[in-house]
C-alpha cells in the first residue's frame, strides 16, 4: 500500500511536467505561396515597421510646417525676478541719465499673454497684453513699496526689408518634402516586396536543390547497385564502378548541403516577415507567370507622375536657388522694420493700473550697410551658384539616366514571359531525357557518364526554371517601385495614409 501511494504521486507530478516540454517543444508549419509571403512582408516585417515610422517623421514635420501658418497663443511670466543693481534714475539738465546704484531690493512678478501670427511676407505681428508687480524692498522704499504697471493691449509688427523670406520658401518645400515623403513610402513598400520576392526564390531554389539531390540521391544509390552487380558479372569495368560509386558519394554531400540550405533559407525567409523560432515555413513555387506586355511610353507616363526621386530632384533645385537667395541676403544691404503701438499705465493700485492708460508707440528701422568685406560675400554668393550648376548638371544627368533605366527595364521584363516558357520547356525536355537515358542505361545500352550528362542537363533545367521565375517577379516589381502603378490590376499604387497615423 505504501508503494502504491509513492507511485501514485510520482506519476501525479511527472505528467503535468512532460505535458508541459511537449507544450514547450511545440511547433507549427506553414506553407505560403509567393502571394501571401508578399502580404504577410506589407503587413508584418521588421521594414514594414520602419517605413512606416519614417513616413510619420516626415509627416509630423509636415504638420509643423501648417502650425507654423497659424496663431500661436502663447502665455509667458516671471516668478519671481529678485535684483539689485545700477538702475538709471533721472536727467541732469543737459539732458543724461544719471545712472546710480540701488539700495534696495527690487522683486518683479510679471505675466505676459501674446498672440503671434507670421506673415506671408516673411514679418510677424504680435497682440499681446500684459502685467508687472514691482515691490520693492529697503529705506527709500517706505513710501512706494509696490506699484503694478499694466499693458492692456499692444500691436508690434516686425519685417526685414531685403531679408530672406522664409515664409516663401518654405511654402515652395515643405509641401513637396511631404508629398515626396509619401511617394517614398510607397516605394518603401515596393521595396519590401522585392526584398520578399528575393527571400522567397532564396527558398523556393533551396527546396528545388533539395528535391533534386533527394532524387540524386535515391537513383544515384539504386544505379550503384545495379553497377555493383554488373561488376560481378564482369559487364563492366572497375572504372565505371568506381564511377558510380563516386555518384553515390557526391549525392549523399550534396543532400547534407541541400538540407541545411534549406534550413538557412526557411530561417531567413521566418526572420524577415518576423517569425519567432516556433513557426518554420516552407513555401509553394509558382507554376506559371502571367502573360504581361509593357509599353515604355505607359510605363514612363506613371513614372513620371508618381516617382518620388522626381520631387527630390524638383526640390533640390529650389534649395539649391534658396541658397544663393541667402548669401545675397546675407552679404548686401539690410534694413528691419519694427513698429508697436499699444496702451500702458502704471500704479500703487491693480484696478488703478488699467484705468486711463496713456499711448505708447515706438518705430525703429535699422540698417546694415557693408562697406569693405574684401570679397567675402562676393565669394560666398558665388560658391552658392557653382553649388546650384552643379546640382542643376546633376538634376538634368538623372533624368536622362531616368528614363534611360525605365526603357531597359521594361524590354527586360517583356522578354522574360518567353524566358519562362522556354525554361518550362527545357524542364520538360531534360526530364524526358533524363528517363529515356535511365531506361537504357538500365538494359546497358548507354555507359554512366551519358547517364550522368543526362541527370546534368535534368538539374539544370530546374535550376533554370526557378531563376526564370525569380527573374519575372523580379523586373515586374521593379517597375512597380518606378512608377507606383499596378500594370496587372492597371491602377496605381495607394495607401491610406490615415491609418498609418
């Protein structure tokens, strides 16, 4: 009875536990078509992420640039602000400020509310209102002790006469960086996709070289039984065993490479659409490839329409001309405008602060005139505009190399439907050869090395097949990150930039 108890909680405790390393241990399979690695790439990869934070990067500068358009309400104040030091006092009668030493203690409390708005031609206007409490501490303060100095309401404007307009050139920029950085998105994505396509054919020609040394493998070790027997029977000679026997070797080294190939692969392909070490995947090569016939002109129009490298090259030519506009800015005559007008008063009383407030009003322009600079600013304007021939020159060479690029891509692309026919049927050919070569290698019509050329021919044509298929997706995705344009649902590409926020 004892014993039986003792076995009974044993077993009570070691079944949970190997429940549990079979949990632990557990693992799933998944095959995926070439469709659905691209889907689960767009949806779920390491990249996919990253795009789509770069796009809100650019998105939120983006929105600064509009916040930057619109009033700014802004409410500013000084808590405390504790001093003593040289304050002007009065005039003498000539007319200077005498300026004295305080003896007091001064602490001001002040709060400011400002309305700010940039105007179009690169000023700035300001509405703001404020209050100030003075208190003062020591001797000659016992009379005046506190005293509140009020800005109901104040208007300052504020321009540069020959200054860079920032405002101008901001509008011409920040609106295509942003519809750049869309585009850019969107051939973030068809980047993705071809990175896809080249992991999944990384794959696909893995399992393929798998296949083939599995069959390699099968009938290279069938034959050398059947050259083991004949070597008996003296059909044939040492050389053509030793022959095949060196087959059957060599098959048995390339399965062991093949599989862990294959391994690689499946663990590159997981990684990237972000797979944990659970999921292996394996995937189901194509049999055929759409009929699709490019023309360069539609290829070229969408290209052009949509291609983000296009607005990069439209906006470094504006930076370039908004560099040289800032050298001149900067080297020549300058002049600043200020003007404010508001309303202020000043009392021992808070309510007495905003009663009868008088006018205030100050205008200021200021000048700057260069006299002597011994060609400083005359080189720097110059360096800018050598700076905007050359991106000018490489502006206009990226064009040519443009659509130079999209006419060779697409006479790529529309021969690779007849490569892919012609590697299907070279597949199909090598196959029945390779079987009509087995047949009388078997009745020993044909000596092993015709059977090896045959099984030789036989692998190629498959490799061949896969390269011809990787090739297809390939260019067609290649064109879809020029142009942003579907060619086989004949659409272009689109993105709810809404739901990326």
């Amino acid at each position: 009875m004892k014993n039986f108890i003792v076995l009974f909680f044993v077993c009570l405790i070691a079944v949970p536990a190997s429940y549990g390393q079979q949990r632990g241990a557990e693992r799933y399979q998944y095959t995926f078509t070439l469709e659905e690695v691209l889907e689960l790439a767009q949806d779920q990869s390491l990249e996919s992420i990253r795009a789509r934070n770069t796009f809100l990067s650019n998105y939120w500068q983006y929105r600064s640039f509009r916040a930057s358009q619109l009033p700014l309400l802004n409410f500013s104040a000084s808590l405390p602000d504790f001093s003593r030091q040289f304050i002007s006092t009065q005039r003498d009668s000539g007319g200077h400020v005498i300026t004295s030493y305080s003896l007091d203690y001064t602490n001001r409390i002040s709060g400011r509310l400002a309305l700010n708005q940039n105007l179009p031609t690169g000023g700035r206007v300001s509405l703001y209102t404020s209050l100030q409490q003075q208190q003062r501490f020591g001797e000659s303060a016992r009379n005046r002790p506190l005293e509140y100095m009020s800005t109901p309401i104040s208007i300052s404007f504020s321009q540069s006469i020959f200054g860079v307009n920032q405002w101008k050139w901001d509008r011409k920029i920040e609106p295509l960086r942003y519809e750049e950085a869309k585009r850019n998105y969107l051939k973030q994505t068809e980047n993705i996709a071809l990175n896809a396509i080249r992991y999944f054919f990384d794959l696909a020609s893995a399992q393929q070289d798998l296949a083939i040394a599995e069959f390699n493998h099968s009938n290279n070790e069938e034959l050398n039984k059947i050259s083991q027997g004949r070597y008996n029977t003296g059909t044939i000679g040492e050389n053509d065993l030793l022959q095949s026997e060196l087959n059957f070797m060599n098959a048995k080294s390339t399965l062991s490479d093949a599989t862990l190939n294959v391994e690689t692969s499946q663990n590159r392909l997981r990684s990237f659409l972000g797979f944990n070490e659970t999921v292996t995947v394996s995937i189901i090569i194509p049999e055929h490839v759409p009929r699709v016939e490019l023309e360069v002109e539609h290829v070229m129009q969408w290209a052009k329409q949509n291609n983000p490298d296009l607005l990069a090259y439209q906006r470094q030519l504006i930076e370039a001309e908004k560099r040289v506009a800032e050298e001149r800015a900067a080297t020549g005559f300058q002049a600043d405008l200020n003007f404010t007008f508001g309303l202020n008063q000043r009392s021992e009383d808070i309510a007495n602060a905003y009663r009868n407030p008088s006018d205030m009003e100050t205008a200021r322009l200021t000048l700057s005139i260069p006299i002597l600079d011994w060609g400083r600013g005359k080189g720097r304007v110059r360096m800018a505009k050598s700076s905007q021939q050359v991106v000018q020159s490489q502006v206009e060479q990226a064009y040519a190399d443009f659509e130079q690029d999209i006419v060779l891509r697409v006479r790529q692309f529309n021969l690779q439907s007849s490569q892919f026919e012609i590697a299907l049927k070279a597949d199909t050919i090598a196959q029945r050869r390779y079987e009509a070569s087995k047949q009388r290698y078997l009745i020993d019509r044909i000596t092993i090395t015709e059977m090896n050329n045959a099984q030789l021919d036989r692998d190629n044509s498959k490799k061949r097949y896969v390269t011809a298929l990787r090739s297809y997706w390939n260019f067609y995705y290649q064109l879809r990150q020029i142009a942003l344009f579907d060619f086989m649902a004949n659409k272009p590409l689109e993105v709810e930039y809404e739901s990326l926020r």
